[in-house]
C-alpha cells in the first residue's frame, strides 16, 4: 500500500447528541469476552497504553477505562478538534488519564511512531472507510503488531413490526454507505466481511462476535437519529420523482408506527 496514493477526505462527522446517546447501547451491545482479551493483552505490556481512533467525544474511552484499571494512558485520535476538546474537557480531572490529538486517522504509522500503544482500539469507525483506506491501517498494525479491538461494525437493520418498504429503504441506506467517494467505494455493512479478508492476507488472527442495539419502540431519540440519517442520505440514491414520493411515504408511516428497532453489528478482535 505505501506505493498507492490514497485520496484523502474529511470523515463523515457526527454530532455530540448522536454520540451521546447510541453510548448506551453500544455499552449494552458490546463483546465482553473480545473486551477481555484486549486487556489481557494490555496487561502484559511494558507500556500500559492504548489508543482510541477516532474518540470521538471520549465514550469509548469512558467505557473502557472504569473496567480496565491500570491503563496509564488513553490516547485519543480524531480529526475532528471539537470532539477531541469536548473528550480532553471531558477526562480534565486525570481520571483516567487521557492526551487528546487532532490527527487524520491515516497517519497512523506516525502516531504509532510517536507513542506505540499496546492495544489500539476503535468504537463505530471503520465500516465508514474505504477498502483502500482500511487496508492501509491494517497494513500499519501488522508491521507494528498493534492489536486491535474494532467495536460496533454496523451489519444491517431491522424493525419488528416491519412495513412494506423498510427492506427498500433500508437497501438504499446502506447502498448510501457503500457509495463511490474519492477515496474508493465505502464499506458500510461489507466492513467486517472486507476486514477479516485483508486480515487473514496480511497472516493476522480474528475473532469476531455480534454486537446488537435493541432499540425499543419508546425510545424515540435513538430511533429519531436514525430516522434523520436516513432522511438525509436516501434521496440521494433515488434518480425520480416516483421513488422519492415512495421514500417520503415510507419516512411518514415510519414515524407514525413506532417499533423495536434492532440494529446488527460485529466486534472484531485482530491480533498479529
């Protein structure tokens, strides 16, 4: 990968209210027997550091770090300088200890080159790369044999009391993921699927386990933000006026039947 140039854009950014209030889900949702492995792994460092790309607000972080003691550093990574100021306000206190860096996440082999941490970890990240992207961060790890715990890799979506379009919708949504941008086409749900291929070529190890939201039909903030992505990205997959009535029509009975919502992901464990 160092020979192909890889075009660089600005992530798609998220907004602290969104980041706030999937965290208890992704809290419920997450692998414990991978998150014990990752700290087992800590533990025997020399160095007891990990670092968080793509931080984010800290979530992942203040998840972590009240079950894994002993960590002397939580490095924080993302290119969003807001969110890396509202995570360093967030840990002012020194509890735990956390260093905030405003980065693009495809330097990684510089940061690791900086400060080489024993676990490197990663909340909802990567299924919003591009194959070219994810193997260049991939690439980096196995020649630094970092591990990784990536987290809450989105995989598909359901609602229990299902309506004739949602298969539709939902097909648009994630082809709305999956769409061509300068850096390559997105990897969406396809990321975990595309991750083990490019680990197992790289001769890494993966252990993978369901992460899953159970979004209750009362739970109309969660289920308003996803409704709002939705919203905004849809249309831009549909080329008529009739498919974009059809999308309007679904997005009304939507709203107006509320639902369990359930969410599938996977968190994978890599190892070198």
């Amino acid at each position: 990968m160092a020979s192909k140039k890889i075009s660089r854009e600005a992530p798609e950014g998220f907004d602290q209210s969104w980041l706030a209030c999937r965290a208890p889900y992704d809290q419920e949702a997450r692998s414990e027997h991978l998150a014990t492995l990752a700290y087992e792994t800590v533990t025997q460092a020399e160095y007891q550091i990990v670092m968080d790309l793509g931080c984010g607000s800290g979530n992942n972080v203040a998840f972590l770090s009240a079950r894994w003691p002993g960590v002397q550093t939580w490095l924080g990574v993302d290119h969003d300088p807001a969110l890396v100021a509202a995570a360093t306000l967030r840990f002012a206190d020194g509890k735990p200890e956390f260093e905030g860096l405003v980065a693009d996440l495809l330097d990684l082999g510089e940061l690791l080159g900086e400060r080489q941490p024993a676990v490197l970890i990663a909340n909802a990240v990567f299924d919003l790369f591009t194959q070219d992207m994810m193997a260049e961060i991939l690439e980096v790890l196995s020649i630094s044999r970092t591990p990784l715990l990536s987290t809450l890799l989105y995989t598909g979506m359901v609602w229990e009391d299902a309506l004739p379009d949602d298969g539709w919708v939902i097909g648009q949504y994630e082809a709305h993921m999956m769409r061509q941008r300068p850096s390559g086409r997105g990897l969406g749900p396809k990321a975990p699927e595309v991750i083990a291929q490019l680990v197992e070529a790289l001769g890494g190890t993966l252990r993978s386990e369901p992460s899953l939201w159970r979004v209750p039909a009362s739970d109309q903030h969660l289920q308003g933000h996803l409704l709002r992505f939705m919203e905004g990205s849809v249309p831009e997959m549909l080329s008529d006026a009739a498919s974009q009535q059809r999308f309007l029509s679904w997005l009304t009975a939507r709203r107006a039947t509320p639902s369990v919502c359930t969410v599938h992901h996977l968190d994978q464990w890599i190892t070198w």
